[in-house]
C-alpha cells in the first residue's frame, strides 16, 4: 500500500530486483515496456503520476503530440 503523501516523490530506487519487480506491479499489462509506452488514462491518478515519474527516470521522455512517452537515445 502506498502512503506517500499527495504530491510529494517518492525516491527513486537503484536497478535492482526488487525494483524490477516494483516496476512490473507499477505498470501491470504495460510491463515489459517497449521503446514506446502510451499509458492508460484510465488507471487512478496517483498510479499514473506514478508510472509518469518512473518513465522520467528509466530514460524516457513525454512527446505531446502523440501523448506517449519515447526512450531517450542515449
């Protein structure tokens, strides 16, 4: 159960396996994430704020015109 305070971030764990696990709960039938993920705006909103900050720090970066989110190239 999450009780991280409305608005705040939680931090960001290392790659680990618990955080691979953590990410697969986080994004459910999205996991694994391809190179392009468009996220369901039908989840609750703190799981979508959630899944938006998780994206952020996997590397990937929000494209407004087609409302998905790409991995950065690195």
């Amino acid at each position: 159960v999450d009780t991280t305070p409305f608005g705040a971030t939680a931090p960001v764990k290392p790659a680990s396996e618990s955080a691979t696990q953590d990410d697969a709960t986080l994004f459910g039938a999205l996991w694994p994430l391809s190179e392009i993920v468009k996220l369901d705006a039908t989840v609750d909103r703190r799981a979508l704020r959630q899944q938006r900050d998780r994206l952020g720090a996997l590397g990937y970066e929000f494209a407004p015109l087609s409302q998905d989110w790409h991995l950065a190239a690195t």
